[in-house]
C-alpha cells in the first residue's frame, strides 16, 4: 500500500505533510520561519509531545526496548534528550554515549545516568561521530532518523561504528501516512496556529524530510531486520494506518 502522502491530492497533502515542492526538505537557515521555530522548538515539544497524547504515542516506540538487554554492553545514542525511556531498560550498560546537538539535554543526561557516560555534542548537520569503527553493541535512536537527511549518509556512519551483528533499536513516526498525517493536523498544527506565527507549512518539511517508508527502506539495504512492530498494535502493519514504527536491526556479519 503506497503512503497517503504519496497519493493524496497536493491540496491535502500540503496541510498534512507539509508544502515539499514548495519549500523542499532542506532548512532554509536565515528564514523567519525558521529562525522563530529554533526559538520555540523546546515549548512546543514540552507542550505537545511531553505529555498527553502525544507523550503516550512516544512511550508506545520505547517499549521496543522490553526486548533488549543492555547489561554489560556499550550503548550509543542519537539524540537521546531528557531519557524519556529509561524507564524500559533491562539491565545496565557498561558504557552509555548520548549524542545530541543540545548541550542542555546532555547536562540532564548526565545527572540521569547511572552507569559511565559520555556526552558528545555535535553540530547539527555532522554526519560524523568520533567514535572507533567497530565499536558499539546498540545503538539506540528513537524518534530521529526522520530529521536526519540525506539519511543514507547518517545510516553508513552508524553502520561503521556498529559492532559486528550489533543492534540498532528505536522507534520511528510513521510520517507519510494517513494516521500520522491527520493526528498532528489535529495537534500539532492546532498548537502552533494557536501560539506562534510560524508557517507550518515549511516546518514539516524541515523538520521532518524522510518520510517512513524511505527510512525503513535505507535501514533494509544495509542490515537485517529482526523485528518490526508497529503502534497501535491492533492487528494492523500498515504504516498508513498506524502512527510509530517499532525496529531491531543486526549488523552484518563483517
């Protein structure tokens, strides 16, 4: 089944995943638009995704974690925040490494972490790590890729620094499809029309340009899929139809 977003009259789509052959998927970093986004980003997750509804379609990615044993193991992370899902862990790491572009969450990492820990700040459009190759067991990333573009040259960076038959774990939005497309049309875009003058258009495509579909396809190109869940879990694997994607991907064997 192809992606609503892919199918849908542009007069629709616009409104539900942004105005893409507008405004493309790269970030226009001088633009009005985009400068007051930088400024109320923080609220506007605090306000949406930390609590409600939207704080409980993000706790349903992290369950993908009930999965997973971390003892021992040295663990990375891509923009882990305030650790939101430290609650789902089994076991404890013998290394924690959080990456992030924002110093203040890596400062609420560090007092949240109780096994040793390494922050590393990076500049938002590095697409390297200073990590060794071969050098992480799991690599975590929940609610991520769909930022990260070109995505192919992030995943071949994780791909190096992973251990071989490592993990990757973490959860995507299943962006493109219709339920995730009509659920932020009625929160999300009613938040920002109400408390900003910002064009949402625009943002979406920013801020989100990998749709789920290109994601899942990438991340197959380059290691195994061990499981895939998605949420709500009734029945349905369709990404139109559902709003998290759930994952565990292997490492090849080098």
């Amino acid at each position: 089944m192809k992606l609503a977003a892919k199918i849908l009259p542009e007069i629709i789509t616009k409104k539900l995943y942004g105005d893409r052959k507008k405004y493309g998927l790269v970030p226009v970093k001088r633009d009005a638009d985009w400068l007051l986004w930088q400024k109320e980003c923080i609220n506007f997750y605090n306000s949406t995704q930390k609590k409600g509804l939207g704080n409980y379609v993000n706790n349903a990615g992290y369950k993908v974690l009930n999965e997973i044993n971390l003892d021992g193991l040295t663990i990375c992370e891509i923009g882990p925040g305030s650790l939101p899902h430290s609650k789902n862990w089994l076991g404890t790491p013998l290394k924690y490494i959080g990456i992030d572009i924002n110093q203040d969450f890596l400062d609420i990492l560090s007092k949240k972490i109780s096994c040793p820990f390494e922050a590393i700040k990076v500049e938002p459009d590095s697409k390297t790590l200073p990590l060794d190759d071969n050098s992480i067991d799991i690599l975590l990333s929940f609610y991520s890729f769909e930022h990260l573009y070109p995505l192919d040259s992030y995943l071949e960076e994780y791909k190096r620094i992973l251990k071989p038959n490592g993990l990757i774990v973490g959860a995507i939005p299943n962006e493109g499809g219709l339920a995730w497309g009509l659920g932020r049309f009625l929160t999300s875009r009613r938040w920002i029309h109400a408390n900003t003058q910002i064009d949402y258009d625009k943002i979406i495509c920013w801020e989100h340009p990998n749709f789920a579909d290109k994601i899942l396809d990438e991340m197959n190109k380059r290691f195994i899929q061990k499981d895939i869940s998605y949420f709500p879990s009734i029945g349905l694997s369709s990404i139109n139809l559902t709003l998290v994607t759930r994952f565990i991907y292997q490492n090849c064997d080098m």
